[in-house]
C-alpha cells in the first residue's frame, strides 16, 4: 500500500494549528465596496431587492464613500444607473455620463480611494441586454468596441 510522505493531518489537529497554516485570510484590506449612482441631487432612494443598500446620487455617493473610507474600505465599485436609455448604451461611455462624473468628483474629494467601475452596458440599453444587438443576437465586435470605448472613459475619468 502506498502511503504519501506528506501527511497533513497534523496541520489540522486544532484550531490554534489550523488558523496558523490557512492559506486564505480575508481582512478589510480586500473589501470592495459596491454603489450605485444615479443622476440628481440628495438622492438616497432604497433598492428593494437588497435591504441597506441605495441608490445615491453623487453627492450622497460621496459622502458614503467618504464613511466607507473612513471605516478603512480602501476601495468601492461604481454601478451607474443613466437617465435615459437607448439601443447601443451611449451613456455607458458619454464623457458625461453618471459613472464618469462620480469617478471625477469622488477623486477630487475622496482622493485615497480605490475607484473601479462597471463597464457592462446592461443598465444601459433599452433592451437590457449587455451589447448591441443586431438581427436578434448580441453583435460580439460592435459590443467589444464600446465596452472598450466605456472602460477608456472611465479610465480617463480617474477609475482605476
């Protein structure tokens, strides 16, 4: 019968062993904290879905980032949510878009923290599906031009 040199059992013998030799440890550095934004002002409406969670305009979002940086979350990621809608998802990569305009306040005003943003078009388009559609199927080249046209806006807008 083969037996394997290495043998773990004792690396799991006990709690104080078993803590001291894990290998994931997740701790606030390696939080991501997510927002919406929305177009407005002093807004803090309620996402029904997911209780304690809201959808904030941007000077709500930042003074909720600020609160997140201040409890030691060193990043957020940013969902936006447009006023308007349409085919191809235009305000997913407008240089004046929800998103964009948060990233660039909350740089100016919240400076030490981790932005990153969602780049998918779903929250976008009238149809609500993650790309431009074309003859009833998600046209993959045209989707892949503007997701990268949306990651550059954000990414020119300061979002890591």
């Amino acid at each position: 019968m083969f037996f394997p040199k290495y043998r773990p059992r004792r690396l799991r013998r006990d709690e104080i062993v078993r803590r001291m030799v894990r290998e994931t440890r997740l701790s606030v550095n390696d939080f991501i904290y997510p927002l919406f934004v929305v177009p407005g002002s002093t807004v803090r409406q309620p996402v029904a879905s997911m209780p304690g969670v809201f959808q904030l305009s941007i000077d709500e979002l930042v003074e909720e980032a600020t609160e997140v940086r201040d409890l030691g979350i060193p990043s957020i990621l940013l969902f936006g949510i447009p006023e308007a809608k349409d085919e191809i998802g235009s305000g997913a990569y407008a240089q004046d878009g929800i998103v964009q305009q948060a990233v660039r306040e909350l740089k100016e005003k919240v400076s030490d923290l981790l932005v990153v943003t969602d780049v998918c078009m779903c929250e976008y388009t009238s149809h609500g599906h993650c790309g431009v559609i074309k003859d009833g199927d998600v046209d993959n080249d045209a989707t892949l031009d503007l997701l990268a046209q949306t990651a550059l806006s954000h990414a020119e807008a300061g979002a890591e």
